[in-house]
C-alpha cells in the first residue's frame, strides 16, 4: 500500500509510519509512505490535481485539510 501524505500531516505521519515500523507491520504489509515533495507536487496543489495523481499511482490519501466545496474540491472530485 502506498500512502500520499498531505503537506498538513507530514509529522503526523512520520510518528504514525513509526509505530506502525515499531510493532512489526512493515515486516507483514508493504506499507509507504510518500511526500509531496517527492513526488513534485506542490503543496498548493488543488484537490483535483491530489486526487488524480493519488488515483493514476494507486496511492491512497491521507489528508485532513481538503477542501468540501468548490468545482475542485475533494468531496466533488471524489463524485464524479
């Protein structure tokens, strides 16, 4: 499983990746975490944009600040 992390949680999900390391999992499940930043994603990025590269990469997001309304929103985009 690959995980795009929102710019917003970036040192929650170093904690979370490692507790997750601490109790063995990553010996069981092919978990990853990926960056914004590594991926060339700008943090600015709307949520279309997030949505799209997560769904071509097969990545799951893990956000918290996204937006609800709007023609780009997540909650629209997740919609369509």
């Amino acid at each position: 499983m690959i995980f795009l992390i929102d710019h917003n949680l970036e040192r929650h999900a170093k904690v979370l990746l490692g507790n997750i390391a601490n109790q063995g999992w990553l010996e069981t499940l092919p978990i990853r975490f990926v960056y914004f930043q590594e991926v060339e994603l700008a943090i600015d990025s709307n949520d279309r944009i997030v949505w799209r590269f997560a769904q071509a990469n097969q990545m799951i997001i893990l956000t918290a600040n996204r937006r609800m309304k709007g023609k780009d929103a997540l909650e629209k985009v997740l919609r369509e």
